[in-house]
C-alpha cells in the first residue's frame, strides 16, 4: 500500500465562499452529481460518472481567509505517515499550516506549504472495512495535475525528494520556460510544472475531465465563469480550457482527442457469385416466357369427319357395283 500510495493524488478539494453556488456551477461545466457529508452535511463529495468519489466542496476557513487565501482548489497528495512527511516538508524549507490531524472514518491529514508559495495538503486515507475500490468515471475524474511556481526547478528538487516523482518529457514554451512533465513510475507523466501566467499566484491547479473541453468552456462563461487560456488543442490531439469560477478559484478542463469521423461507407456491390446467380435466373426466366404458347382467341379447327352414308340402299348399291368391276 505504501509504494502505491506515496506522491499519489489521492483527492482535490474546493474551499470557496459560496458552497451552493460553487456546486451548481461544477455540476454543469463538469457533469459531477453531489452528496452531502458528514453529521451537519457541511461538506460536499463530489462523484464522477461512475458514482465514485473522487473530491470535495466545503466553506473557506477563516483562518485561510485571514491569510489572504482566495478561493481555491487543494491537491492531497498520499503519504503513508503524514506525521512524519510534516517534519521532513519543514526540514526543506516549506511549512506546515495546519498540524496532522485525524479525521474520525476517514483519514489523517495535514495541510503544507512548498517553500516558494503553493499550498497542498498530505493524506493517509482510511478505507472502511470492506469498501470497494472507487471506479473511474471516465467523465468526472481528475486527469491532470499543474504547478504554478515561480521557481520550477527548486520546486521540483523538493517534490521529487518529498515523493520519489520521476521527470518524464518536457517542453519548451519561450518566454514561459520549461514546461516539466512528471509521474510515478513507468514514465506515464500525470502532471507538470511551470512558471504562472503573469498575474497568478503560485498554486497547484487540478484539470476534471469532460466530454468536450470546448462545451464546457462555453458552459463555464455562460454560467458566471471566465475562461483565461484556450479552448486549446494540446500536443497528443486533447483539448483543454483553463479559467476562473464565479467565486474566484481557477479551474481547468480536459477532454480526450476527439475520435477520427468515419468515411460514409461505399454503395455494397453484389459479389461476383451473386451477379452470376441473378444473371442466370433472369435468362431462364426470358426463356420460360418464350417456351410458352401464345393462346389463340379462335379455337383450333377439328379435323372433318367423314360424313355417314345417308341409307342402306345407298350402301348396297355401291357394294354391287365394287363386286361387278371385279368380276370382269
């Protein structure tokens, strides 16, 4: 479990200042179906299309308020000991705002702080006894994980020495920098890291995925978001809409390269034996019609039948006459 867990992405939460508003608007842009937690039900699950869990919705802490948090989205990152990750985050310069702590049924966890501004929190779930793995939705899931960091490379020396991440490829955006693509493992990358747009703060920032990245952008603006980058086709063919919702937290959406239109399918032509069969069967058809008599409308003329001699006299008188010739 240790080896699975460790640098893994294990939840995302939204801490905003409108709860009500904030999920209304995630189930439209995004399809997830919500549920309400705990004794007060103060917090939200959200669940993807398979009806499993996969994040959360709850109210802005004033004490986050107080430090000038806005609206934001968490990245929980899995740990086997989180008691132990808190000392060793502190050690390389980051800090730790909220202690370990348990969470009764759930889990034990504590918020931090990487040492150039983006906050996350580090989490040791508890399953229940017996409980089923959570399924992917496709829709609903998390496919995707961004740092916004002011320094990409210091950033990355602490995550990999925090969680054994593993660089996979990069790319080269100019005067953006280094885009660097990470994972755990079988050089699958799951995330990257980059310097922020300019004007925004150094955060981690989740990408949900949807059916159609472009839609969603639209249903986002539609509903009070704004969209600040894209609908864009990225390397790979999938598309992504990076923005910020009503109540100020960013956001992104990604969707799957959009499946190649099938070619109309070409007019069937009989098969070669086919043709020859029904070649066949029409010639014989022709001849069948041909064969057959014309019916005439007269009837046929029987054939004269020799007229009856009309008495016996007659008869005897020409038999005398036969018997004469042959006695001369």
């Amino acid at each position: 479990m240790a080896d699975n867990l460790l640098g893994s992405f294990v939840w995302c939460e939204l801490l905003t200042t409108d709860t009500a508003a904030a999920e209304s608007f995630y189930k439209k842009v995004v399809g997830w179906t919500a549920k309400p937690f705990g004794p007060d039900g103060s917090y939200t699950v959200l669940n993807n299309s398979s009806g499993s869990g996969v994040g959360g919705v709850m109210k802005l802490p004033d004490q986050a308020k107080q430090m000038g948090a806005p609206p934001h989205w968490m990245m929980y990152v899995g740990t086997p000991d989180v008691d132990g990750m808190a000392m060793r985050i502190v050690q390389l310069g980051g800090r730790v705002h909220k202690q370990p702590e348990e969470i009764p049924t759930v889990g034990r966890f504590a918020v931090v702080q990487d040492p150039f501004g983006a906050s996350f929190a580090i989490f040791t779930p508890k399953p229940a006894p017996g409980s089923p793995a959570p399924k992917k939705g496709p829709i609903g899931d998390f496919s995707w994980f961004e740092l916004y960091t002011p320094n990409p490379e210091g950033a990355w020396k602490f995550y990999q020495a925090l969680f054994g991440w593993e660089k996979t490829s990069a790319m080269d955006m100019g005067e953006m920098g280094v885009y660097q693509m990470f994972g755990r493992g079988g050089n699958i990358p799951n995330g990257g890291i980059m310097k922020p747009p300019p004007g925004a703060p150094a955060a981690w920032m989740p990408y949900a995925m949807v059916k159609d990245a472009k839609a969603a952008a639209a249903t986002a603006t539609g509903n009070g978001g704004k969209i600040v980058n894209g609908p864009m086709e990225v390397p790979g063919g999938d598309w992504i809409a990076q923005g910020i919702d009503p109540q100020g937290a960013m956001f992104a959406v990604h969707s799957l390269k959009p499946a190649a239109k099938a070619a109309p399918a070409p007019a069937k032509k009989a098969a070669p034996a086919k043709k020859a069969a029904k070649k066949r069967a029409t010639k014989n058809a022709a001849k069948k019609v041909k064969a057959k008599p014309v019916r005439k409308s007269a009837k046929r003329a029987k054939p004269a039948k020799k007229k009856p001699a009309k008495n016996k006299a007659a008869k005897k008188k020409v038999a005398k006459k036969k018997a004469a010739k042959r006695k001369k």
